[in-house]
C-alpha cells in the first residue's frame, strides 16, 4: 500500500497536478555541499575502484572512534536497510523468530517474511503513549527467538523508549539469550537524548547510517557496530553480493563527520519547527496524537478511520500520506512525514483535516 | 585464498614493496571523465534521494532500447554481483541446484552455498581449449536442477563460447525446463564476437553491469534482462535489500552509454596490447594456455604445480597472481589479470616465469 500511494501520487504529478507529499521519509533538504564535493574529489582522485567490502578504512576508523569500539566492530553497509536484511539473513533460521515491537518500519516485517523467519509483534498503543511494555515483550521471546528489533526514535510515531524500558529490555534480551538489533538512523538529529544500545556494552548490535542524519538517503550508506565474529560474516557476506559501498560514497561520509554535530543540530532545528507548525495545525483537530520526541513522523489516529480508503481518497485533494496498516494493524492512524517545508506543512494537514470523515 | 592473496599484497605494498598485482580483475584504467562528471552534475542537481528499485526510467529505457527489450525487463541492479545472488535466491530452494561450466567466477559457488543450494561443476580443460561438452552438461542436470549459469567470454579463461556450442545449451535447458543465467560482462569488450543468450529469445536471463566495459568497477552498477514476473521478484527484493542504486551513479552511467562504442573500442584496443605482450613473455615459458578471446585473464597451467604455493611465495618477489583453486579444481593453473600497463606486464611475468619452479 506504501508503494502503491507512491506511485498514484507520482503519476498525479505527471498529470500536472500539485501534490503535497507526506508519504516518504525523504526529507526535502539537500545533502550539505561539503559532502557533494568530497565524493566528487574522491572519483576524480580514482577512488573509482573496488574497494574493502568492510569499509574503507579512513572511514572504519572514525566511525570506531566515534562510538569508542575497535575498527573490527564496524562494518560499512549498502544503506543500513541492507545492515538488517544481511543481518536477519546471518542470524535467523526458517522457523526461528524475531519480536519487533509495533508498530514498525515495514522493511523487518518483508525482510524477515522473506528469509522464512517467523516475525511477533508487541503491540503498542498511543494511549499508553507507545511505550513498550516490557513484561508483555518477555512473554513473546521462547527457545526459537533469536532477535530483537528495538527502533528509538521509532518510524512511525517518533517516540524514543526511555532509558529504564530500554535498559529492561536490554536485560530480559540478556537472560533469555536473545540479541537486540537497534536500528538508531534517527538517534542523532532527536529532539530528545536517546538512549543507544552502545551504553549496555558490546554484546548487542547497533544499526545506523547517514541517510537520514546527513540527508543522504539516495547514496545508500550505513553501518553497523558489532562484535568481531559477526562483522567477519557480514564482511563475507557483501564480498558476494554488494561488494562495497562505492570508495567516493565513504570519503562523502567520512567528509560529513567532519561537521556531523552541525549538520544534526541544522536538521533538528528545521525539523523542530516543522513538528510545530504540524502540532499546532492538529491540535485543532478532532485527530489524537502523541508529541513526536523526534524527525520525521506523525501517527495520528482518528477513531473508525478506514485509513488505506482515507490515504487514496486524499490523493485527488492533493495530499499523500501513507496508512496506518503500512506499520502493522494500525487502520485507525495515518503518518505524516513532515518532508515538505512549513506553509506546505500547513496547507497539506489543513487539506487533510478538512478530508477527515 | 583469493582474499588471503589480496590481503598479503596489501600489507606488503602497505610496508613498502612495490607489487605488481595481477590478482585482481580490477583494471588499472580509470573511470572515463564524462561518467564522473555527469555524476557529479546529477548530485548537484540533487540526485540524492531515494530513487526506484528497479532503476532511473531514463537509463532503464536507453538499456531496453540497447538491447531490443521493454522497460518493463530491465532491472537496474547493486552491481552484477548483487543481481547474480538475488536470482539465485529468488530462483533456487535449499536442495535444488545449479550447472556451471567450471573454472567459474568465485562468487557463483559461494553465492549459490550461502543459500543452501547445491552447485554443480561442469569440468573443462585447456587440452580441449576450453569447450563445454553440451553432453556432458546435459548428464549433470535433474529434476532438482533451476539453473545453468554460463558466463561468456569467461573469468578466469577469457574464452568465449561458440556459437554452436551456445545454441545447444540454450536447447538443452528449454528442453529440461531449466533457464539460463548469462553472465556476459566481458563481452562488449570482447576481441571476438561472443554470442549473447538474448540471440536465443526471452525466456532466459542476462546479467551484465558497467564495472568492465566502462571501468566502473567500484561504483557498482550492473542490470539485468528478465521477463517481466522475474523482473518484478527482483525490483521488490531490492526494495527492501538495497533499495536502488544512487541516482547519480545511474546518470554517470547514462552518459557512458552515450559514447558506448567508443569506451569500448578503447578498452579492447588496450587490453589487446596487453594480451599480445603476455602472449610474448608466457610463450617462452613452459606454460601452457589458450589465446584469450577477450580480456583481462590468461589462465596458464604449469603441469605439477601447486598453485596456492607459488602465489605465496611469488608475492615475495613482488608479484601477485590468482591461484587456480580459486575457480574450482585447478590446482596446476594461474589467473593472472592483465590490469597493469605493458611494462609491468613484462617485468612481472618476467619475474613469474623465472619463479616457477
């Protein structure tokens, strides 16, 4: 349904027809021009060749200062949505199973179907304010459970797990055996201090990238923290099938470190706004919602909302959204990626709230 | 081995030797300018964001037009590796298997492992320069068999299969329901024509990528030619895998395809002086090996050696070479990738020749 909204949309566009689009988490802002003009250094230096499918090791090396681990635990990944799908390829057997709480960025769900794992859902709910109840979580973990997915801040309600849930969670995962895979691509630009798996030691895997902190989400660049013997499988297993990340992609990257807190901070404020002027627009609404901690999402819930039937009717006013039921069984919630600027931000959700049935 | 050969060049230039590696099938040449620049511009242009899983419209359309097909078959791919393991996932369950005509590009067997799949080699020698026995390639097929994976002009050997012998394969797998993967990367830069599997119809598979024929090894771009369902299969893999190539990337390559005849001719007409030299040196050894039909490889066998030895301790001497074991069970053969100008080419066979034993 995702895909399908993407497209009706982009063929309405084609029509000529003006289209306010809160579909994708694509932020409109371009990648900062240092980073442009690193890359292109890069390939006229002939930084054109194959290069280590574990990542060049400029790159490798202050990403692990960074985070304070060694270089071995650092992998460098074709986006870091290749980081989870590899990931869930090493780690899980047909028949064995991953909890994720819900609701959930869409890619686990297809990834894990794809390798034939079983995926369990927690079910979270905006009137206990999304947060994960970790009593709830321990009774979905048995012996055939290998994973769990924690995303703070989380696609699509932006909320961040507090610190004494993570760290709970973070303990049951280690009394039962069980690995947390932390995908934390918004972490850096949060309006709030999240938490990172990386401050319960080294036992579990971090998940990140650029796309999102430093608005490069087309150049396909992640990676991942993790302990030696794994970063030995993900290494091999890139060598036969993406090979690297492009070397002028990484100097791009490792250029962008260089002002990583900047381009954060540029971001968060821009986005702070943003999530402002989109509170204050569905505040006036018969719409309930919880306050994002964090770019670029809102998961609003209007009660009795048929909201796939909302997001395509929409599309005629234009105005894209994507449906509730794109992130698990959330027919009643809509999200809204705030990637546009503000007047459009206003125009699109005043748009958006008139549609309301 | 391919990888421990790799590593100890590496380390060795890295200490300040100078190697002449021919262990890589990485070409020396670079990226011609356009491609970088038009890269550059299209990044300028903000071809940063998420792009389609299936590739740019405009390079999809230029690579239909090429090759006589509908958009709707052409899948824009993470370079050729990345679709030759995403078909052999989406095409082989654990148990089923496939028929490769050996020695073979590593990454076939390794891929085809990962997955659980059995792979099964067709042997074939210099003595009878090279030739699939369709025959015998017929005995190896079942009813477990998916897939026969030919990959002409051929890594390590740079022969080309015949057109005869091509035809009777094509008509071998249609006659026992199994398709065909062409694997055809060398062969716009072939010195003799080499028979592509879309001469044969539709109904089989061509996989083939920039990195050889427009020296873009590192910037990972490759496609492929599939029907239509296939196609589908594969767009909604890389949905959730590698999600697109970088846009920017797809119009670098656009250009290359502008002056595709050129680039090609360029290549061939280099890599030809460089197999001539090679043939120069080598025929005064006591090497034996068949005249390469295109670039970059020769394959010459000693009888007696051990392979894995001599590339260890040529290294020594300041020469890296592949050994034979690394495509299949050519113990008494080395690869060696002509991706050095003539001169080194002279000086490190030279030196390869004296060192054998």
């Amino acid at each position: 349904m995702l895909y399908e909204i993407s497209e009706k949309a982009i063929q309405l566009e084609n029509q000529g027809k003006e289209m306010i689009k809160f579909n994708l988490g694509d932020p409109d802002l371009p990648t900062p021009p240092e980073i442009v003009e690193a890359a292109y250094e890069a390939m006229k230096q002939g930084k054109t060749k194959y290069s280590s499918a574990a990542g060049e090791k400029k790159l490798r090396e202050e990403l692990a200062r960074i985070h304070g681990v060694s270089v071995d635990n650092v992998v460098v990944t074709t986006g870091s949505k290749w980081a989870i799908f590899s990931l869930l390829f090493l780690l899980l057997k047909r028949g064995e199973n991953v909890v994720v709480p819900s609701p959930h960025w869409t890619s686990y769900e297809l990834a894990a179907k794809k390798i034939g794992a079983e995926i369990r859902f927690l079910r979270r709910d905006l009137e206990s304010d999304w947060k994960v109840d970790a009593e709830k979580l321990e009774a979905l973990i048995d012996d055939k459970t290998r994973l769990i997915i924690l995303n703070s801040p989380n696609n699509p309600t932006s909320k961040v797990i507090d610190d004494k849930t993570f760290s709970e969670i973070v303990q049951i995962a280690k009394s039962k055996g069980v690995t947390v895979l932390s995908d934390e691509v918004y972490s850096d630009i949060s309006f709030v201090k999240a938490k990172s798996i990386l401050d319960f030691g080294a036992d579990n895997i971090l998940v990140t990238g650029f796309s999102k902190s430093f608005l490069m989400t087309g150049w396909r660049i992640g990676y991942v923290v993790v302990e030696k013997e794994l970063a030995t499988r993900m290494i091999k297993l890139n060598q036969i099938t993406t090979t690297c990340v492009p070397a002028f992609i990484q100097y791009g990257a490792l250029k962008g470190l260089e002002s990583r807190k900047k381009i954060a901070d540029d971001i968060r404020r821009q986005f702070k706004v943003r999530a402002d002027a989109a509170y204050s627009v569905l505040s006036k609404s018969k719409m309930r919602f919880s306050r994002p901690d964090a770019p670029f999402y809102l998961f609003p819930k209007v009660d009795g909302l048929d909201s796939e039937r909302f997001a395509l009717d929409l599309l005629d006013k234009g105005v894209a959204v994507a449906p509730g039921t794109a992130f698990g069984d959330y027919r009643e919630y809509v999200r809204i990626a705030l990637t546009v600027n503000e007047e459009k931000i206003r125009e699109g959700l005043e748009k958006l709230c008139e549609a309301l049935p």
